[in-house]
C-alpha cells in the first residue's frame, strides 16, 4: 500500500506538532511532503531534517529578505538533493503556502493555520481536488456556505474514481477538532435523518463556575492556564470565552447539515466525553476517550482505517465521576453571539470571527479586559449589514474592514 502524502500547514502549532508526532508513529502509511508555518524557520527547518521533507513555505512576507531563508534553501537543497528526481522549494508569502497545496504529489492537507487566514487554504486544497483534514475553524465558521459545496464535489469525484470507501462518507473532508470528530465517528453507519440532536462538549475552560464580576480582573496569564487541553493562546483563549464552543457549533451546522435547534453545548469537565449524538428513538452514542489531541489527528489521516493507538488508552476504572451542566450563556456571552451569528448566517459569522480574533490579541496584549471581548464581537456584530455570502474575495473584504472597526473600538476602550 502506497503512503499517504500530506503537507502540515502550521507545522509548528499544537495541531501541527501533534500531526508529526502521529507521522513519525505510523511512517510506513505517512509521508511529509511540505510543511508552512508563519515565520519559525529555525523550527521549520528542524522539522524538515528530521522528515525529510523538500517544499518548505513561511507565511510572513516579511522573511523575504531574511537570511534564515537563504540558511533554509541550503538545508532543503541538500535533503532534495539526496532523493534522485526531487526538487527542493522553499516560499515566502501566502501564496507560497497555496502552492504547497497544489503540488501535484500531496494527498492530503493538514491545515492547522490560526484565524481566518486559513480558509483560503481550505478553499484551494479542495479546489484541487486534495483531501482536506481540518483543525482551522474559521474555514467553516466564515467560509462553510463555500467550503461545503466543494467538498461534496471532492467527495463525488473520489466515489468515481474509486478511492472513497465502500460504505460511509467519501472522506474530502475530515474534521480533526475532537469535538467534531467525535460527532463524524458517531454518525458512521447511521441514518442523518434519525439524528434529532448533536451535543457538543466543552470543558468549561478555566473560569467554570464564575460569575461576570469575577472576570473583571482577569489577566492572560490565568485565562491561558487550560485544565485539560495543551492549545495554542488564541485558542485557550476562546476556550476561557466560551467562543471555541460557538465556532464549533457553527461548524458542526456545517460539516453535519444540521440545524441550529439540533445543535446544544453542554460543559463535561473532565473532557473525557468528546461530543454525543442522540437519535430519534432515545439512543445517545457517546465518543469517549483520552484526552490527546492525536486520536483525532490519526483518525482524520488514517480514515476509514483505524491504526494502532498513537497514546495510552483511557483507563475507564481511574476515570471517576463524569460531570454535565449547562452552559453560562449569560457569564460567558460569547457563546450566545457565535450561535445568534450562525444562525442569522450570510457574513455575519465573518464579522463576528474577525472581531473576535482582533479582541483576543488586543487582551494578550494587555490593551482591553477581558470581558471587553465580547463586547468588542457584539459592536461589530451590531454595526454590520448582512449578505449573502457570495466568494473569498467577498469575505476578505468583510474581514478587513471588520478588523479596522474592532480596532477603533479596542482603541476607544482602554483597559484602566
């Protein structure tokens, strides 16, 4: 059986760290052919070493003229140099990331970009016909009316050439957050028109319990400590918020072609639960396991196999107590805004993910507080004319003229 050839785009983040981990764990069914990042070369590098990987691309076009590049197209000429027919690449610049995309050998991409500068990547992996696997959520939460039809297309074109699997999802596009990984595992065999509700788990983050006076004074530092997962700051940010929980719900509108009054949040503390389906006649399919972002790492990559265990299996006998609640929808308001952004839909998810993301670094920036955030998302939202959502052309123009709203307020609300 021939390896399956992947490019990790955001190859130094938690996902893309994690994804080489599972790489160098089953390196007799994967191959790295291309890795991006933004701008840690030196890290690039290594990682290119150590995979062997000849195509290299640095997202910041600001490195154009640095002389880690010129240090990085020695390292790549010389591995490629040690395979006969291979040329080494090494791009600086956005577009450079999409042209890892379409090499024509790639099987599979691994988008873990962070914020809304990945959707374009999705949008041309599918585009070209690729197998996408998922961690950046903005692709869905601002991109998903786009994103979807093309990867219903993939999925036609994979059944005709007789790479989907006999029974199941074709697999174009495989989710690698737990949460909506859990949910594709737990629909595999089942009818969509049986399923009368998706929950989606959330750990609560480390603010469970408090009250809004409570966070008043919050500071990064402790909105970063996250007691379950190891993320990325943007992220554990939006997990303190509750607005990874929002994004989620968009995206499992998406990926699932569910409505919104199917889709419900509830907080399980303990992560161990990674997201449940409840069907028509009362049955609920719950995905449990450890909790490591490598299982569904593996799973999008291995899929529809399922490989040896890339981590220590969950120990249900040291488990304990399992916790459910609902979630503080009031405390943690951003949450409500996602879900009212999903559901009034057209661009309005984009303005709402643009000005989130420009008020989570304004916070890690010590610049507003932390409540200001949402705050910040629900000015945007309100000062926005809604349309459809009509191209990435169309949402890049939304997005940028969201951020420079989301800075004028950050910058007329100073933290005291």
């Amino acid at each position: 059986m021939e390896k399956r050839r992947i490019v990790v785009l955001g190859s130094t983040g938690s996902i893309g760290t994690q994804t080489l981990d599972v790489v160098r764990q089953h390196s007799d069914q994967l191959e790295v052919v291309g890795l991006a990042a933004h701008s840690r070369t030196d890290e690039v590098v290594a990682q290119a070493r150590a995979f062997e990987v000849c195509h290299v691309a640095f997202g910041d076009e600001a490195l154009a003229s640095d002389s880690r590049i010129d240090e990085a197209r020695q390292v790549v000429d010389a591995i490629a140099a040690a395979h006969p027919g291979e040329e080494g690449t090494v791009g600086v610049g956005p577009d450079a990331v999409l042209d890892l995309v379409r090499l024509p050998e790639v099987d599979v991409v691994v988008n873990a970009l962070v914020g809304a500068a990945g959707l374009r990547a999705s949008y041309e992996t599918l585009a070209c016909g690729k197998v996408l696997a998922l961690a950046n959520k903005e692709s869905l939460v601002v991109g998903g009316d786009l994103i979807m039809p093309l990867a219903a297309q993939v999925d036609e074109a994979r059944r005709a050439a007789g790479l989907a699997p006999a029974v199941g999802p074709a697999g174009a596009l495989m989710p690698i957050d737990s949460e909506h990984g859990a949910i594709y595992q737990c629909l595999l065999g089942e009818n969509p028109r049986e399923v009368s509700k998706l929950w989606v788990t959330a750990s609560g983050g480390p603010f469970r319990g408090k009250t809004r006076a409570d966070l008043h004074h919050i500071t990064p530092a402790q909105a970063l400590a996250h007691p379950t997962w190891n993320m990325g700051a943007k992220i554990s940010i939006d997990s303190s918020t509750l607005m990874n929980k929002g994004l989620e719900v968009i995206e499992a509108h998406h990926l699932f072609a569910m409505p919104y009054d199917k889709i419900e949040v509830v907080v399980q503390p303990q992560s161990a639960i990674h997201s449940m389906v409840e069907f028509t006649d009362g049955s609920v399919k719950a995905h449990l396991g450890t909790t490591d972002m490598r299982i569904p790492i593996q799973f999008a990559l291995s899929y529809p196999d399922r490989w040896e265990a890339p981590v220590a299996p969950l120990d249900f006998r040291t488990l304990g107590t399992l916790e459910f609640a609902a979630p503080d929808t009031h405390t943690f308001r951003c949450l409500a805004l996602a879900r009212s952004a999903g559901e009034r839909g057209g661009t309005l998810p984009c303005v709402m993910n643009a000005a989130n993301e420009v008020a989570v670094a304004e916070f890690l920036a010590g610049s507003i507080g932390y409540l200001d955030i949402a705050a910040c998302v629900e000015a945007a939202m309100d000062a926005h004319q809604v349309e459809p959502v009509e191209s990435l052309e169309q949402l890049e123009e939304v997005d940028a003229r969201t951020r420079l709203f989301a800075r004028g307020w950050c910058g007329t609300h100073p933290l005291a």
